[in-house]
C-alpha cells in the first residue's frame, strides 16, 4: 500500500489539528487508507524573523501526542537540532529530516538512533542519486525503515522545479520514495518576505509523480489555506483531499 503523509504545515491551534485529524479519520474510514498525521512544532526555517514558527517543542509535542490519543492517528513531525530527536522519538512514529538539512550528519544519526522511521527530504540542491549519501548515514546510524521524499529543485529566482527522474533514482537506494506535492509548488521567499506557491498544480505533481514510481505522497492541507500562518499558497484544500488521493489509489 502507498504511504500517505497530510496535515497542516505549522500547529497553529488544538483546533485545527482536530479538524484536519478529523477528517483524516473519515478518509481513512472510507477509503481504507492509513494517512499519517502531519504538523510541525516549529517552522525554524522561516523566510522572515516575523514569521509565525509554531508552539515549540513541549507544547507542540503534547499537542501531537492529544491528536494520537483522541482520534487514533499515526504521526510525523520533523526536527531542526540533533537534540531534538530523543522527545520527538517518544512521541511520532515517523521523524522527518527538513531538505535544507538532509546533509547534517549529526542530525540523521540523532534520529536513526531513536529507532524511529526516518524520513529525509531531499535538498533543492542536491540530485536524487546524491540521497545514497544522507541514507547511508541514517541506515548506517542503525534506522530500521528509511523514506526518501522529493520536494524539487532550486535554482534561484523565487521558483521551484521537479525532475521526476529523481523519483526512479531515488528507488534505487529506498524502497519507499515519497512527494512532497505541496512543498514542489513553492515559489521560496516569492511573497513579500513568505514563500508563495500554485496549489492549483498540486494534482498533477501527484499523478506525475506516480508515473515515475512514486510510492508515498505528502500534502500539506488546511481548511482554510489563504488565512494559514504558513506556506498557505501551496497547501492543499482540506476538502479536496479525499477526492485526490481516492484518483491516486
């Protein structure tokens, strides 16, 4: 089966993690799917210091924790500093490694070491090829299930582009390689000091992507993307979900 990865970018509140929580439930209800729960404690990567970041760690933590125990999800969350790995690991089942940091070797050994499933992005500067490098250390750091994830390439000018052949080359190393389908429509710090994006074009990096071999999805998802506290113009409508990964199945 596909692994399937959605959720908003950044926790803004209790309440939004149970209406995105929510519906992935009755997607996973009605579709038999098992999409994991996504939310970040802390966007540390932020284009701007006046950027909305998140809860932090011990707030944010407990308030995944609050979405496993009230509606049943798996979860993933992704870390910035090596420390942060040990109290992530005690509470999601899949720990993400950001792209811009997929080289720091300290960070994938914290995160291998958790035992947990690690996922790591690939940087906008690197090929699909040079992902053996970042998977190695993980694998060889003792993680027992790496992922690798395609989110596109950078080349400057405020714009992404994906080379789906990164996706074959990528299974190569690992054998579950995800899109990122949301992150890949960015156009970085495009937005007036915040990172723009096309969501419209979301569906079509989706069956691209799975035409190239790809075996997981991930899509950022908000019931409301245009008032988001973060990467609002490429998350995906919370109600065009369903539809889209039902055409993906």
């Amino acid at each position: 089966m596909i692994k399937l990865i959605a959720g908003p970018c950044v926790i803004e509140s209790a309440e939004l993690l149970d209406t995105v929580a929510e519906r992935l439930v009755a997607i996973n209800r009605t579709l038999g799917t098992d999409i994991i729960f996504k939310a970040s404690f802390d966007k540390a990567n932020r284009t701007s210091i006046r950027s909305f970041r998140g809860p932090g760690l011990e707030k944010g933590l407990q308030m995944l924790s609050d979405v496993r125990s009230k509606w049943g999800l798996k979860l993933l969350t992704d870390i910035h500093e090596a420390w942060q790995a040990a109290p992530v690991g005690e509470v999601v089942d899949v720990i993400q490694i950001p792209a811009f940091l997929c080289r720091q070797t300290d960070l994938l050994v914290a995160a291998a070491k958790t035992g947990k499933i690690v996922n790591i992005k690939k940087a906008q500067f690197l090929s699909g090829e040079d992902m053996l490098y970042p998977y190695q250390k993980a694998a060889e750091s003792g993680a027992r299930e790496i992922w690798l994830t395609e989110r596109g390439s950078m080349f400057g000018y405020n714009n992404l582009v994906v080379d789906f052949r990164n996706i074959p080359d990528m299974l190569k190393i690992a054998p579950t390689v995800v899109m990122d389908c949301t992150h890949s429509v960015q156009r970085p710090g495009a937005a007036g000091g915040k990172t723009g994006g096309n969501r419209e074009f979301v569906p079509a990096m989706a069956h691209a992507a799975k035409a190239f071999g790809a075996n997981g999805f991930f899509f950022e998802v908000h019931p409301d993307p245009d008032n988001a506290k973060s990467d609002g113009p490429n998350m995906l409508q919370l109600d065009d979900l369903e539809n889209l990964v039902k055409t993906l199945l």
